[in-house]
C-alpha cells in the first residue's frame, strides 16, 4: 500500500509505526520526491500545514478534526529527541 493511502486508513499505534518506516524509507530510496529534505524545512513544513489545515479539509468538502491529540504528537516528538 502506497503512504498516501496508508495515511487515510491509518486507525492504530501500529499503523503510524509502520507509516513513519514507509517514510523514512521513501526519503531514502527517493529523496528527490521530498520539497523538505532537512529536519528544520520538514518541521517548518509541517508546523505551516498545521496551520493551514482547516482549508485543507474545507476544501476537501471535510469537517476540520477536533478530537486529535496534537499534545500527543508533540510529546511523541518530544520523546523522539532522546529515544534510542
């Protein structure tokens, strides 16, 4: 299954584990398809489409999320600085 459709029916821990290894591994079997190909553009990327992301689902005819733990992510990413 490509990460696109990965990303859509995404529904565990599970799926993100195996989702964030599609994508460590699309970036270093195709790095020429990553924009962001850095940790900070990456971040500054997706800090930018978080706060944009309204539009995105407005314009997909979608209700913008609101159940979503963001505080979840960003204590993930948080671990991730010191996990081994």
């Amino acid at each position: 299954m490509d990460l696109d459709s990965q990303a859509l029916n995404m529904s565990s821990r599970a799926d993100l584990v195996e989702f964030l290894g599609g994508l460590a591994d699309s970036f270093a079997t195709h790095p020429e398809r990553w924009q962001n190909a850095n940790l900070p553009d990456f971040l500054n990327a997706w800090a930018a489409w978080l706060e944009d992301m309204d539009g995105y689902f407005q314009n997909r005819g979608e209700s913008v999320p609101t159940s979503a733990s963001w505080q979840l992510i960003a204590q993930m990413l948080l671990a991730a600085r010191v996990y081994e």
